[in-house]
C-alpha cells in the first residue's frame, strides 16, 4: 500500500491495490494506512532533499 501511494500509479492499479488491502483493513484503517505512508514519504523526500547525512550503523 505504501508503494501505491507513493508512487501514485494509473487509477486501475490503484483501485486494485485499495480494494485487496479492503479485505482486510476497514476504511478507517485505510485512511490511517494512507496518511502515515504520506507522512513518512514527506519525511524521506525532506531528508534527502536536505541531504541528511546517515550515520553507519555499529555491529555488536
């Protein structure tokens, strides 16, 4: 679902996906569904837009 919001695909595709993810979330968990995977795009575009460096992780 993240995908299809992300990239915004032709309207058939798009109501295809929307209508799996249907069977098993009700429309107010969609709504959420579809906010938070805009929010965290937004949030992705703005961090490598302003070219937030990322810290290497340390292995254990």
């Amino acid at each position: 679902m993240a995908e299809t919001v992300t990239s915004l695909p032709d309207e058939e595709s798009m109501q295809r996906e929307y209508a799996a993810a249907r069977q098993h979330i009700s429309d107010d968990q969609m709504s959420v569904l579809i906010w938070a995977a805009t929010t965290i795009g937004a949030f992705n575009r703005v961090s490598i837009m302003s070219k937030h460096p990322v810290r290497v992780r340390k292995e254990n």
